[in-house]
C-alpha cells in the first residue's frame, strides 16, 4: 500500500491519516520536486553559452541557412 506525506520539522507526516501498527517498517521513496529536476539538469543551454551568443563576426549573411556549405561543402539551400 502507499501512503502519501511530507516532511514537517524533519518528520514524515502522512497527509491522510493511516491505521499502521507500531513498529511497522516502511519504505520511504523521495519523489523530487520540478525546481530539483531543474536544478540536477544545471544550467540551460543558453545560460552556459551566453556570453559568446552573437559575438560571430564577419561571417557570410546566409551562414545561418547554409552553414553545411559553409562547414562541410554540402550543396546551398
């Protein structure tokens, strides 16, 4: 069965109240907030790139839509 909670001053507090025997051994499983999924996953790209975005200079106006050509030699689009 499981059961529902939270912690409250370091205690685990069921949310709706149980009839378990004393004594019982439970399993506890930490069900991770979205703010620490954010944080495990660390900084976005553009957070770790940003103080190179747009600092590009002399590059050809169509780089953007053909940078196969530009790096590889594929055929422009």
């Amino acid at each position: 069965m499981t059961y529902k909670g939270h912690v409250e001053n370091g205690a685990i507090v069921l949310d709706d109240p149980a009839e378990l025997p004393e004594g019982a051994a439970v399993n506890i499983e930490l069900v991770p907030s979205p703010a620490s999924v954010d944080d495990e996953l660390g900084p976005s790209f553009t957070e770790r790139f940003a103080e190179i975005m747009g600092k590009a200079q002399s590059l050809p106006e169509d780089a953007a839509q053909n940078h196969d050509y530009y790096l590889y030699g594929a055929a422009k689009k």
